[in-house]
C-alpha cells in the first residue's frame, strides 16, 4: 500500500462516516405519514397508524410488491424480485430515518411529517 | 504475448467474471445492509487492466456487466450492473494512466469500489427520482471501501501470479 492509498481510504471513511452520523443524529419531527412512490408518482398517502395493506401492480396487473402497515409499523410483506433487499429493510416507525426501497420494481416507502403540507423533497 | 493469445485469455477472463457475478448473488451480503456487495467479479478486469492494459480491461468489463446483468435481474437492475461496472473501470483505467498521484492496486480497487455503487446509486437516485434517500449513499460507500480492498488484495496476488506466468511466453 501507498501513502496515496492509506489518505484516501481514511478520508472516505471519515467523510462518510460524519455524513452519516449528521443524518442519524440530526433531530427531526416525528413523521407518522406513509407516502407510497411506484414509478416516481405517488399512490398511497395516508397515516401510518390507519392499518392497511396496499398492493403494487405493474402495468398487466401483476401484483410486485406489497406494503402492510399494521400497528404503527409499515414493511413490504411481499417482493417478487430477486433478491427481496426491500423484505431485509425492516420496518418503518414514526421515528425511523430510513426508507424501503425496490429499485427492480421502482417502489419507494417513507415517512414524511404530518405537517409538511407539500411534499418538497419529491421532485 | 501476441494479440491473440490475449484476446483468448481475456475471453476465459469474461467468462470467470460472469461466474464470480453469478456466484457472488447467491451470498446474502444484503442481510448487512441493502445494497451491499463484495464485488468479487471486479477482481478480474482490475486485474487485466495491470497485466493487458486498459482496453482489454474496459472490453472484458463490457462483456461482463452485460451478460450477468441479464442473466439475473430485469431492464432496472440490468442498468444498474451497466452503469456500475462501466463508470468504475473507465474512470480506475483514466487514474491509473496520470502520474501525479500514483496509488497501488489496493487504492485503485477502493476508488473502483466506490465509483461503482456512486453510479448505481445516481442510477437509483434518477429511476426512483427521490432524495429522501440520498443519505444512504454513505452506507454504500462505507462498505465499498471495506470491499475494496478486500478485492484489491485479492486483485494484488493474481497480477504477480499472472506477470509470472506470462514472462514464460
């Protein structure tokens, strides 16, 4: 290994690592709205506490993926991809930083908070 | 080495690289973190980048990125692996070309490393057209650089195997 290698591989690290610790620890409102994205429009957009499970079509109305949002919590209950990451995504919580992602299926799952009235980070 | 014995190496290269990609699918890293990956096939044009050059490299990783894209995975995922695997051996070919600043093999694969999920992850970033999660490409790039050199040792060994065996041509 050279110097070059040692610099660059410290910096990365140390780079992400704080951007990653300002998302983490950076203090937000709760978010307890459900937003649902397929295909960069969003179909679901409801309170995360309004049990509920939603079913995502392709477009011959196969059904991909399917979010169930139950108790609180919201997870993809069902993937008909490949390597189902977005089943080890976990659940979403009002207080969760996190999003569920299916890129194969372009679906997208997060939580915005109640009182954004517009949805300014979808574009 | 003449032309064509170079070509016929770089062939059987493909074709292990599509195997290492196909192989690699099967371990669960995405239990760690989604997304996550070794990057195991990114040994092989990394490696012939040091021993043919960068045509070769570039050439082997086009073949690669295109049949293992298809073989697993849809239209989405193919772009993925496309956009990745491309962006991450031009740009580690044009680094390693320019002399001001000279890393090892070790350095190169970690820049490769990154590069590739920084692709994928703009790729996501333009499919999913959203920023919430643009956060995550700090997860990605922590792993990538774990990964990286991992590979780059791995890429480190197999160039001195190779340079030995091709001195006796």
């Amino acid at each position: 290994m050279k110097k070059a290698d040692i610099i660059l591989i410290v910096t990365l690290i140390c780079v992400f690592l704080i951007f990653l610790g300002l998302h983490l620890f950076n203090d937000s409102k709760k978010s307890d709205i459900l937003v649902i994205q397929h295909d960069s429009k969003v179909i679901y957009r409801e309170s995360i506490h309004k049990d509920n499970e939603i079913q995502i079509k392709d477009r011959y109305g196969n059904i991909t993926n399917i979010v169930t949002i139950k108790d609180g919590t919201a997870y993809m209950s069902f993937a008909d991809c490949a390597n189902k990451d977005c089943k080890h995504m976990g659940k979403l919580t009002p207080s969760s930083k996190k999003q569920i992602a299916c890129l194969p299926n372009k679906v997208l799952v997060y939580l915005i908070s109640t009182d954004s009235e517009v949805d300014g980070v979808t574009r | 080495m003449n032309r064509t014995k170079k070509i016929t190496i770089s062939a059987i290269f493909a074709a292990l690289a599509i195997a290492l990609s196909v192989a690699e699918s099967f371990i669960p890293f995405s239990a760690i973190a989604p997304g996550v990956k070794l990057g195991l096939a990114n040994v092989v044009p990394l490696t012939l980048l040091y021993v043919f050059g960068p045509a070769y490299a570039i050439s082997v990783q086009a073949v690669r990125v295109s049949v293992a894209g298809l073989l697993r995975g849809n239209i989405v995922t193919f772009l993925f692996s496309f956009f990745g695997g491309m962006a991450s051996i031009t740009i580690c070919s044009l680094i390693k070309r320019q002399k001001r600043v000279e890393f090892s093999v070790i350095g190169l694969s970690v820049i490769g490393a990154v590069i590739h999920n920084a692709a994928q992850f703009f790729t996501a970033l333009v499919i999913l057209k959203n920023l919430n999660i643009f956060w995550y490409i700090a997860v990605l790039t922590i792993f990538a650089v774990i990964a990286g050199v991992l590979t780059g040792l791995i890429s480190k060994y197999t160039i001195k195997a190779l340079e030995r065996y091709s001195n006796r041509f």
